[in-house]
C-alpha cells in the first residue's frame, strides 16, 4: 500500500504567519498523497469581538450559537482554508479547501444534549474515505477545516484533532496512514518547562497515568486521545511533532498501544 | 457531447433564504452534470458595517482593499458558500464548493493599476477546465464563489457574472454547454416598470443598440457581456432567466450573437 501523509496544524501555528509559511513549505516538501487538517487560530475569537458578539461560556466550555458558528465557518471556512490553499499553491501543491460538507465527507449530528447543551457542535458519525481518496487519484490535496454537517442542511462546529483522527481511520484501508499533531513543540514534553526534552513514545498506559497523576497538559489529551483512536482503528503510524521534524521525526514522541 | 448545465445564481437571490431554497431545490432537479456559481448578496456589506470597515469608493467603483478582501473571502467562500453546499447536501446533490484558488482552476491578475488602484480584484487569464471535468466525472458537482488568486498567495476578488462565463467557455469542448444567468425576473425585461414582460431573445447588435438608448438596466450589462463572450467562446447556450424556467427556459431571454 502507498504511505498517506496526514498533518493536523494547530491554532498556535496558524495565528504565526511566519511559522505558518514554514509549515507549509515543509508540508509542501511532502511526497503525495498527503493530507492538510488545520484549527482556527485566535482569527474567531477576534472577528466575534470587533462584531461585538459575546462569547458564551457554560462550566467553561464555549458554547457555539448560531452567530459562533457564523464566525467559525467565516473564519476557519472563508479566510483560513483559502489562506492556506493559496499559499499551497504558490508553493506547487494542488491544495483543495474542503469542509465535512463538501462532497458529504464528514457527516455529523449536533451533540446530544446531556447536562450541557454546547450548540452547533458535531459530533462525527461517519468520514467518506472514499471520496476523500477520489480527489487524491485525480490530484487533488484535500485540506480540512473542522467544520462537518448534519446532512439536514446544517453546518456544525467539530474539534480538529478528531477531524485529524477520523479522517485518518476512513483512509486506512487504501493506505499505509501516517498521523502527525504538528503543534509549536517538537513532541510531548517532559515538562512544559523544558521544551527541549520530548517523551520519546507514549503507551496508552502511560498516557492514562500521566494524566492520573497530572503531568500532561490539558491541551495536549486531545490530541494523545484521538491519536489512540487513530491507532486502534487501524492507522500505521501516529506523532505529535513540530514543524521541524515533519519528515524526519527525530525528538518527535510516537504514540503506541 | 453530454449537456452540462451552469447556472450563475445573483445576489438578490442569495439575500432572501425563501428564494434561496427554491432556486437550490431547481438546481437540485437539473440532471448532472451540472455547476452553480454564485454571487456575494448583501453580507459582506453587513459584515463590513459590523466590524466598523468603511467602504472605499473612487469614482462610484469599489475598491478591494486587504480589509475588504478578508470579508469577500469569509462571507462568500465562507458563509455563502459552505451554507449552499451544506444545504444542496441536504436536498442530494453531491456539492463541492469551491474558489478559484481551489485546485488551481481560476488563476487571475491583480487588475492593473490605470486611472484607478481597485485593489485586490482579479482579472481572469486561465480557467482549468479539465480539473473541473476531472471533480464531475468523479461525481461532485461544483459550487464556485466569485473569488480566484494569482498562484502567489493572493486570493482576488472577481466578479460572478465573469467567472460564470470563463468557467462555461473553460468546458466548451468536453459538453454542450447551457449557461443561464439566474436573477429575481423571468429575462430581461422591456420596462422596469411591467416585470412581466420579458424580452425572448436578444443579439449582440441589440444588446449595444440597448446600451446606446439606454433602455437596458445597468446591472444587466455585465450579465449580457459576459453572456455573449460565452458564446463567443463555444458555448452552446446562453440565458438570463428566473428560478421557474430553470428548466423550460418559456419566458426567459435567450442570447445569441
């Protein structure tokens, strides 16, 4: 089977122009077929305040309303995915901007209310691997923003790292998967105050007792958790890494079962 | 040769969610292969005003500053767009939406710079029509914005009614191309002031003795140019008409040269 290159950007790195152009130099580097899966950026947040829209909180999760999810589709939709699409071309990648609509690939349903109802928020239900694939063998490089839809109509606000996760799980079949969390450090850190020392390989087992016994960030839980996910359903190979180690993943930590 | 329907959808449609539907729901009705292209609407106006932009007119023409290039990007190839596909999914047609910088298939100039600095709008050089054969064999249906870039990383603002004629030109050899100008009326229309009566068909040496009179209203213009560069360009059928004769054509305005 053909090795399949998947690259989630985070947030940090989409709101630095200058680190963002480096990402996408490397990720232009990349031998096809490859994947580009991107989060927001601050670009929201800032775009709801100059509307003078509030951000809603309840128990400190953001809930997405109608005018959020506005915003997000603006944003993450309209000026970030096209940003980078332009920005892949000028660099000779054939870069396509997708959402879970386009082309029906990422279907969804509005979360369930529980004790919390967070909104226009999607919950993923199934990714169309094979259309995803369809684009690739005419040439296309597919890039998502995490925005999916319910079929019915309505678009909805998705986590990115689960994107990442889902859409490399529907692409396991047709290809040897590689998974990589691109963030702003060269992998999972000892300890956030020496970025220079990765962990090496997280088990599923470690991953559990570091956060049992707190010494994982918060931020960094999504990401093992959906990189676990990746695994179990069949993905080949799953980092967090930096920018840097794209291709070769020296300091990068590499998730296992 | 197979007949691919292109249908350019305007602005007053866009802005009013009822007609919105109808013409979403004929466009669903039209066999594949088929193309949507469609205007901006009102938002980005009221986006503009929202986040306090001011809008740049110089001589009565609207000039495309960076500001107002992030709010075309969002609101059409955002919001409107990723809300048609989201919406014509819902109804069945395999949507992909789309801008020019997408796949590389509008490539444009930043118009140049005469009496007058527009700003970030782009003048179209070349439109890939075989990637966009390549998306409809594959089974999507494409659902452009007006927005192209200049393969450097600059997205441009375009005009719809242009993009629709050089995409419908772009695919004259591989189909039978119809391209209809979709608005708020039946065709064009004798008098403004008896919408019913439309006028069946209208020639080049008629469209310019229109201008000279000037009994033809002014938005018309770019709809009736670009219609007959269309033809001009190969394309087997050209239209101005409304939502109803999506399909029968009765009552709409045929160009020919």
């Amino acid at each position: 089977m053909n090795t399949l290159q998947i690259i989630k950007v985070g947030g940090k790195l989409i709101n630095d122009p200058i680190e963002l152009d480096k990402l996408l130099t490397a990720f232009d580097r990349i031998s096809d077929p490859k994947i580009l899966i991107h989060g927001g950026g601050r670009k929201a947040t800032e775009l709801s305040q100059q509307m003078g829209l509030e951000v809603k909180m309840i128990d400190g999760r953001r809930i997405t309303d109608a005018d959020t999810l506005e915003v997000a589709v603006m944003v993450y939709a309209g000026l970030v995915n096209k940003s980078i699409v332009a920005q892949l071309q000028s660099k000779g990648t054939n870069a396509i901007g997708l959402t879970g609509a386009d082309g029906n690939i990422i279907q969804a349903i509005k979360r369930p209310v529980d004790d919390i109802d967070y909104g226009l928020v999607g919950d993923i239900q199934y990714v169309d691997g094979q259309r995803i694939k369809r684009l690739i063998d005419v040439g296309f490089c597919p890039v998502f923003c995490a925005i999916s839809h319910d079929q019915k109509g309505q678009l909805l606000n998705t986590n990115a790292d689960t994107i990442a996760s889902v859409v490399a799980q529907s692409l396991a079949e047709s290809y040897d998967v590689s998974l990589k969390y691109c963030f702003e450090y060269d992998g999972v850190l000892h300890s956030i105050d020496d970025p220079d020392q990765t962990i090496d390989s997280i088990t599923e087992d470690l991953f559990h007792s570091m956060i049992d016994d707190g010494s994982i960030n918060a931020g960094m839980i999504p990401k093992l958790s959906n990189g676990i996910d990746a695994l179990k359903g069949g993905v080949a190979q799953v980092a967090v890494c930096g920018i840097h180690n794209l291709k070769s993943l020296d300091n990068a930590t590499l998730i296992s079962l």
